[in-house]
C-alpha cells in the first residue's frame, strides 16, 4: 500500500511534540549555553585560578609587591 506525499508529512507532523516546534527565546538559548558542560569546566578552572591567586596574594602580600615592582 502507497501513501501520498501530504498523508506522510501529515503523519510526521501529528507525531511531533508541539514544544519542539517553537522558536527558542533569548533566555532559553542563554540557559542552554551556560548549562553547558565545557562552560562549567571553563568557568570552574578559572574560578579556581582566581580563588588561588587572590589567597596567595593575601598570604604573601610582600613577596607579590617585590614580584610586580621587577616587571619591566
């Protein structure tokens, strides 16, 4: 038995969840960026940097300054 074109895509169609269809808003699209995996890692790896550079730099605040003063 043979199908018509139009009855195929009408099958197709019926079978899809309505939400799939929509366009994706501006929020949807930035939350699908940052719930990104490689997003998290990134940001995680320079959160980290970041905690460890300003606790050095509170620990050792004397050796830092003698440190930036011998940048040319």
């Amino acid at each position: 038995m043979s199908y018509s074109y139009w009855r195929t895509e009408r099958l197709i169609l019926d079978a899809v969840d309505r939400r799939i269809l929509r366009r994706a808003s501006l929020s949807d699209r930035i939350a699908s960026a940052l719930g990104d995996t490689d997003v998290v890692v990134v940001a995680a790896f320079c959160a980290i940097g970041l905690l460890a550079s300003l606790t050095a730099m509170l620990m050792l605040p004397g050796e830092f300054a003698q440190a930036l003063q011998q940048l040319p």
